[in-house]
C-alpha cells in the first residue's frame, strides 16, 4: 500500500463550475488583479476576521513586502526562530534588513519566548513568530514583548491557515499576517500564491493597505507615477478563482487534519517518539504531523519500503545554511533547533486519508519500533 501526502484532485468539488468560471476569465481577458482577486481578499477577510487582505505572487513576497511596508530595511533588526522554513530569513535578507535568530522551544518546536525576553529589545525592530507545522507560536508572550519594546509584529502564517490563538485566528494578531497558497500548504493553489493580511486600526490599515497595494504594482499608485521602487508581486486571476473555490471547505479539511493527528497521537502513544506539544489556548491546523526520534533516518527508511512518504522539515537549521554564512551564526548556537533538524519526522497527514491508510503508517511505524500494531 502507498500513502502519499497529497490529493490535488479530490480537492476539487465541482470540476465543471470551476472550470467554467476559469473559462470565463480566460474569455473576458481580465489577467491581473480583476474582481475575482478582489473578491477572493474579500472572503480571504471575512474567514479570517480580518479587515484587509491583499493577494501576492508567493509567501515569500507577501514577507518580503510588509518589511518593505514596515519599513524593515538597511540597520533593522528582525528577529525570529532559527527553525523555520529558509523562505521566513530570506525575506529579511531580500528586503535589506538584518536576521536575528532565536532558538526554539523543545516541546512546541515554535520560537521560544524566554529566549526572545533574552534579547535587547531596543536593538531591534520587528518580531516575526512562525505558526511552524500548522500550530500557533506562543502569542501572548511574543505580543507583550513586541509590545514592551514597540516592535512591528510580522506573522508568518505560511503554513498555519485556519489555525487558532486563544480563538482567533492566526495571521490577524499582528501588524502584518503573511500566508502562502504553494500547493503543498492547506489552503493550496494551482501554482504559486500568498497574501498578506492588515489588522489594527481602520486607518491605519487603510494608510498600509495603500502602501502595500502600490508595493506589490512597482510602487505604482497611478498609472506610470511610480513613489518608490517595489515588486511585481500580486495574486494571479485563475489562483484566485481556484482559491476561493477551495476557502468554503478549508475549515472542514483542517477539522479533518486533527482528527488524523488525534489518531496518530492516541495509537502511536507508548513508543520511544514524541510529538508537538499543543498548549491549551491553540488550535493547530496541522500542515504537518511531526513526531521526533533520534533513529528519525531509520524510521524513515522503514516506512519509505512501507509505501509511506514521509518527510524531512527542516533538515538544516537557518543558521547552518550556506545561503546565511555571512551572518556568523556557528554550529551549537542554537541546540534546540539542530536537534529538531535530527530528529523530526514528518508523517503523511491530508485531508480524506482513510482508515486503511492511517492504519497503515501506524502499523509501519510500530513494526519499526518493535512493538506490535495497534
Ligand atoms: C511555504 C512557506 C513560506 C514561503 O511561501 P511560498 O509561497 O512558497 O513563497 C514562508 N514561510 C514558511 C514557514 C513556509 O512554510
């Protein structure tokens, strides 16, 4: 049997009304940022309780423009966790500012707030937690410090969409929200798409919104009057379509990601593995489902010769990349995050997985461990 970690196809509902609203574009010649982006931003608000959303090329962009927006430039410091997708520092660097890394938690593997308090927050200017794996990071503490400091507040909520914080949603806490739409996230576009959320007050969304809308056009805010260089950056008209298709049913799809990892979690329990630890006052969405291992290479290759797929996230920390080296970040500085690097496994999680496929990871991964399957 083969358990893989995607299902494109059962992700569409009514293949002849999608393709015919994609027809219609295709038709009417309304390529870029037509009203059906607009309308997905829309509905992209009402879900996430939001006032202002604006569709992106990728979530990379959508992070590389709000330091743009923030002003997060040349001598500012932005500090995040050194486990974390390369795309989340990459932004920094892109936008002319300058990573600061943290390490992170060992049970929640989110960025870990007690070493944030550590730092000094007068050296820097904008905090960016990841909701890494599909859960919330530790909000209330990292608001109180950015709080106490005067820090932008940048969520990358790339792989988090849906997920809760003490009952909102995740991507609307901070100053900027950023989402990614790759086809490997939950909420998954035909190709690439991002977005980037405003929260706070309506004027000053208003005043980021306008900001960000120029940004993601050349810095254009009427035709051929450029005020400052920005990117080309804005959602595509058929992802948009395809998106909003999809929006209606992401709750039921993230609803059905933890009832796999409730599983996993109650049949996997009792073997040398661990899992992440979900503090009461969030709801993940579970992009992944990471169990952690010190046998992880072997375990995966068991279950490889099983038919399962499953898969390393992140192998190297961000601070052991050679696209970073410059920084002086050293093997050890974060023991935390190199350890994760090890020993994280990431298990074939989507929504529809059937009980013939759950029972079948569970019982490679126990047979593995020697325990007999249960
Ligand atoms: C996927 C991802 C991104 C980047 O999104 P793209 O749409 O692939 O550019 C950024 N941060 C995290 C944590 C991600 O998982």
């Amino acid at each position: 049997m083969k358990v893989g970690r995607y299902d494109y196809a059962g992700q569409i509902d009514d293949w002849p009304a999608l393709v015919a609203r994609i027809e219609r574009v295709l038709r009417a010649g309304s390529y870029v940022l037509g009203p059906e982006v607009a309308a997905f931003e829309r509905a992209l608000t009402d879900y996430l309780g939001a006032p202002r959303a604006l569709g992106t090329n990728s979530g990379t962009d959508a992070l590389v423009l709000a330091h743009r927006a923030a002003d997060l430039g040349r001598g500012r410091r932005v500090v995040t966790a050194a486990n974390t997708f390369h795309a989340t520092v990459a932004a920094t660097v892109l936008a002319g500012a300058e990573p600061v890394l943290v390490d992170a938690d060992p049970a929640t593997f989110t960025l870990d707030p007690q070493a944030l308090a550590a730092l000094d927050g007068r050296t820097l200017a904008a905090v960016m937690p990841v909701h890494l794996y599909g859960q919330p990071a530790a909000m209330a503490e990292i608001d109180a410090f950015a709080q106490r400091h005067g820090l932008t507040m940048i969520e990358d909520a790339a792989q988090a969409i849906g997920a809760r914080h003490r009952g909102r949603r995740v991507g609307a806490l901070g100053d900027y929200g950023c989402f990614s739409f790759h086809p490997s996230k939950n909420l998954a576009a035909a190709g690439d798409g991002g977005a980037i959320v405003l929260a706070g007050d309506p004027a000053t969304v208003a005043t980021r919104a306008a900001r960000l809308d120029a940004l993601r056009s050349l810095g254009q805010t009427a035709q051929n009057d450029h005020r400052e260089v920005g990117l080309n950056s804005k959602l595509d008209t058929i992802q948009a379509i395809v998106l909003h298709d999809k929006l209606a049913r992401l709750d039921a799809w993230n609803a059905d990601r933890r009832r796999i990892a409730a599983l996993y979690r109650e049949r996997l329990a009792g073997l040398p593995l661990t899992f992440q630890h979900a503090p009461e006052d969030v709801e993940p969405v579970y992009h992944l489902f990471q169990v952690r291992t010190d046998a992880r290479d072997a375990l995966r290759a068991a279950l490889a010769a099983a038919g399962v797929d499953a898969v390393v996230r992140y192998p190297v920390p961000i601070h052991l990349q050679p696209a970073f080296a410059g920084f002086g970040w050293r093997a050890g500085q974060f023991p935390v995050a190199e350890a994760l690097a090890r020993e994280l496994l990431a298990l074939p999680i989507r929504p529809g997985m059937s009980d013939a496929e759950i029972d079948h990871v569970v019982a490679a991964t126990r047979w593995f461990f020697g325990a007999s399957a249960g």
